[in-house]
C-alpha cells in the first residue's frame, strides 16, 4: 500500500549528480548528511585543505545546490556560516516507535526536525497496521508532500543486514520482517531502520560542538538500552548487539524471571518496568513508568528510594563498562534520567565503580536533545543513505 502524495518528479536520490568533481561530490555529500555544516568541519571530515574546501563551496554555491545561512555558535575566533543544502531539497520522516507509542518528526533534508507528533499504537497489531498508520500521520504531518526518505527506530536488537528486529521480547509478529522495505512500500520513499538506542546514540553524539571520540548513551525508561558510538558511527559488534545491557546479570536481582527468558537481568531492577512491579509489590497502584516518575518528583516516600536503588544497579553495570570501553562521556536520557535520586546514584556507582584514571575527564552529563533524541539520530541515518547514493 502506497499512501504518499503523487510525485512530480523522483524524490531527491537525492539531489542532481556532478560529473565534474568527485571530491565536489562528497562535499555536497558530507552537508547533505548533516555531518559537517562549515567550511572547517568538512575539511576535518574529508581530510581536505581549507583552499580546497572553498574552492568546491563556492563552486557548489554558484550551481545554486548549496546554501549559506546564519552564523553558528562558535567556541571562539570568527563564527563560521552554515552551510546547508539550498532550495527545494525534500523533506525526511523519522519515527521512534516505543512499546505503547510513536512520535514522529518531519526534518528537512540535511537539517533538524522542523514538525513532530505523538500518538498511542499498539505493537500487537503487527508491523503492517502499525506502520500504515504511521505513514498516514507521517503524511500528514508533511503537509501532504512526498518524502526523500524515511527512518524508524525499533525497541529492540536490530539486524543491519536484514533491516528487521531479532527475537524482540515485546514486539510479537515482528521478528524476520524487512520492517525498511514495508516502510518504503507504504510511504514511497527510501527507508532504513535502527535500534531506538543506537539512534539516540547518534543524535546525542553530535548535538554538542566538542564530541569526544567515544561516547555512550543510556535510555532508562520502561526498558533499558544502550548506543555506542566511536568516531562518529554506531559501534554494533560482530552481532549487531552491542550496547544491549538491559540483559546483564546483576547480584541484586537474583533470580527474578525478565522478559528474555533469562533470571536476574538488569532490566529486572533497575527499568521503569522493574519499578512499576517493585511499587506495584509494595500496595502502590502504578502501570507506567510515567505515573513512577510523577511519584518520584513528588518525593514519594516509597518510589523515591526504589528509583535511588534502580540508579545504583545501571551504575554498577556502567562502570565496568567504563572501565572497559574508557569513553569519553556517558549521557543519560529517557524518562528515569530525568529524576535526580536515579541521576545521581547512576553518577556516585560509577565514580566509585570505575578506576580514577577512566573517570578523571569522564563527562557524566543529561541527554540535552529530550524525546527529539532518537528522530534526530534516526534522522541522520536517512540522511547518510541519501549521502551514499549521492557518491553513487
């Protein structure tokens, strides 16, 4: 089924090909993408001289296929213009689909998310009524007009190769589904398809101008997961799984059955699922990880130890991870980091946890982008496929 609006022309493959310059190519590639916005960060980028670099601008600048606009924040010395992708170049649908939600954005093809939308859905319903009618808000939400392309982030393991979840605990009738080629049949445009916290991942990395070369990023919502990115890529391992402690075995959770089929997972004590059971053992009458939150901000004298105790366990997890991996920051993000006893007993584990050496420059800090984290990742994964298709 094919809801998007009638094209006039082939959405942007993205943009015309330049037969003349190979390297112009990847110029106009590496701001397509979103991963450089300045003279000076892609000459950082394609390893390029700074001559070089606007010589291909202004050239791509007088083929009116790139744009300057307004200054960007600078840490200092003259503040760089950005550099954008110029007139009609097509908008791009990113969709977080989470266990009893979706929010969706509309971002502009190379820039930031412009439009989102939130609504509930049911994963039971299967992949195919689930996604039509993402589609069809997606739609709407774009006002009509045809995507350049589409990406959806999925609350479990993802498989790179087949573009579907594997064996997730709590999407049932999606395991082994092309979910990238149902998303390019029903919105009519290219698709790919990422784990929610790979994406979130992503989209942290590099929303802050100093990006260290490795960073880890935490959702600590109803379930736990985990991105990691080096050098600006998602690290996924030999398996695609990398990242996914929410199924480490922890002392503190004995043997209390997960939902992987395993006992005593992290996921166990330390989610907002963990927590609405904990609560729910206690006589407190909660079902979600938002009502646990609202408790917990109100000082709740029997959610506010619980949330205190659930940061301790993830911060066990995480400083061996720190001690492993040394990256160079751990931003915490999903509904639970917003609370301050969870943060800050995710923060003291860790510091007791890791050795000095790992965490003397160790940035422990908020996710800054809120719930656009995972669109503007997932968004940014678009943008890369619509880059290499460039480069041909």
């Amino acid at each position: 089924m094919n809801i998007a609006a009638p094209r006039t022309q082939e959405p942007h493959d993205a943009m015309p090909r330049i037969s003349s310059s190979a390297a112009e190519n990847n110029v106009l590639a590496a701001i397509g993408s979103g991963r450089a916005r300045s003279r000076r960060e892609i000459a950082t980028l394609l390893g390029l001289s700074a001559s070089t670099v606007s010589q291909h601008v202004q050239s791509l600048i007088a083929k009116e296929l790139v744009e300057e606009g307004e200054s960007r924040q600078s840490n200092g010395g003259r503040r760089a213009r950005e550099l954008r992708l110029a007139g009609d170049v097509g908008q791009l649908g990113a969709i977080d689909l989470g266990g009893t939600h979706a929010r969706i954005g509309i971002a502009r093809r190379g820039g930031g998310i412009v439009a989102t939308r939130e609504f509930p859905v049911a994963l039971a319903d299967g992949p195919e009524a689930v996604l039509t009618r993402i589609g069809e808000e997606l739609v709407d939400l774009a006002g009509g007009a045809s995507l350049a392309g589409a990406g959806i982030s999925l609350p479990g393991p993802v498989d790179a190769r087949t573009q579907g979840v594997i064996n997730p605990s709590r999407m049932p009738g999606w395991s082994g589904v092309d979910v990238a080629a149902l998303l390019s049949e029903i919105t009519g445009a290219p698709a790919v398809v990422e784990n929610d916290a790979n994406a979130m991942a992503l989209g942290e990395h590099f929303a802050r101008a100093d990006r260290p070369e490795g960073t880890i990023t935490v959702k600590a919502g109803t379930a736990i997961g985990t991105g990691i990115v080096i050098a600006g890529e998602v690290y996924r391992g030999s398996a695609g799984a990398a990242g996914d402690i929410t199924h480490t075995r922890v002392a503190a959770a004995g043997d209390i059955p997960c939902s992987c089929g395993n006992l005593g997972c992290l996921e166990t004590v330390a989610s907002g699922a963990a927590l609405v059971r904990l609560l729910g053992e206690r006589g407190v009458d909660v079902s979600t990880t938002a009502e646990v939150v609202r408790l917990v901000r109100d000082g709740d004298p029997t959610a506010t130890p619980l949330a205190r105790a659930a940061g301790r366990h993830l911060g066990e997890v995480l400083s061996a991870i720190a001690n492993f991996f040394n990256p160079g920051a751990i931003y915490l993000g999903g509904a639970l980091s917003s609370l301050e006893p969870f943060v800050s007993a995710v923060r003291s584990q860790i510091y007791e946890g890791a050795h000095p050496l790992i965490t003397r420059d160790l940035d422990i800090s908020p996710a800054v982008l809120g719930p656009d984290a995972t669109l503007v990742g997932v968004s940014r994964q678009v943008n890369e496929q619509l880059a290499r298709r460039l480069q041909g």
